[in-house]
C-alpha cells in the first residue's frame, strides 16, 4: 500500500506543480485555455498559486499526513469547480480534465487508505 501511496502522491503533486508552472509561466496553452473558458487572464496567477498549493501539500503529506489528504479534498474541489466553467462555456473535452480530477481522488483516496481517516 505504501508504494500505491507514494507513486499516486508523486504523480499527483506533479501533475498539479507542472498546470501551476503552465500557468505562472504564461504558456499557450493555459492562455488558450482561459480564452476558451471566458476567463480573464489576471486569473490565472491565482488559480496557478492554488494549483501550486495543492501539489505542494500533496507532498508536505507525507510529512504530516492530515495535510495531504486536505490538499487532494481542495484539489478534488478545484476541479469540480473547473468542471462547471467547462459546462457553462459548453465545452465538453472534458479529458485532462477528468485526468486531473482522476489523480486528486485517487490522492485523496491512497491517503486516506494508507494513513486512515
């Protein structure tokens, strides 16, 4: 169990850390992005610093393990969010977003298996 946990971490965390990268750094495809989603382009430092936030507590979870599982549950959050943005510009490429969503609950859930609730 403990290498699910680790390996699921780790991906999570650098998924997330390299979508807040994609947004700090201003790459194409997060400006791309918030065109497509109606979403004015001084959002993305924040959205950016809360994606970063999450894949940092994803890791500072295995130092204190009630952290990680709090940052998958607001990672789980923030995608649920992004999941009604997509729906109210009727935008129904929902693949990276699913595969996000996918990794923050699986996060959540290794965690939560690993450590308990």
């Amino acid at each position: 169990m403990f290498a699910a946990y680790v390996a699921v971490t780790i991906l999570a965390a650098a998924a997330n850390g390299s979508a807040a990268f994609a947004n700090f750094v201003g790459h194409e495809y997060a400006k791309t992005q918030a065109d497509k989603m109606r979403m004015p382009q001084s959002w993305r430092l924040p959205l950016g610093s809360l994606l970063a936030a999450g894949a940092l507590g994803l890791l500072a979870g295995f130092v204190v393990p009630a952290l990680g599982a709090l940052a998958a549950g607001g990672l789980v959050l923030y995608y649920i969010g992004a999941l009604g943005v997509h729906l109210r510009v009727r935008d129904y490429q929902l693949g990276p977003w699913a595969m996000f969503l996918s990794l923050a609950v699986a996060a959540l859930a290794v965690n939560l298996a690993y450590h308990g609730p």
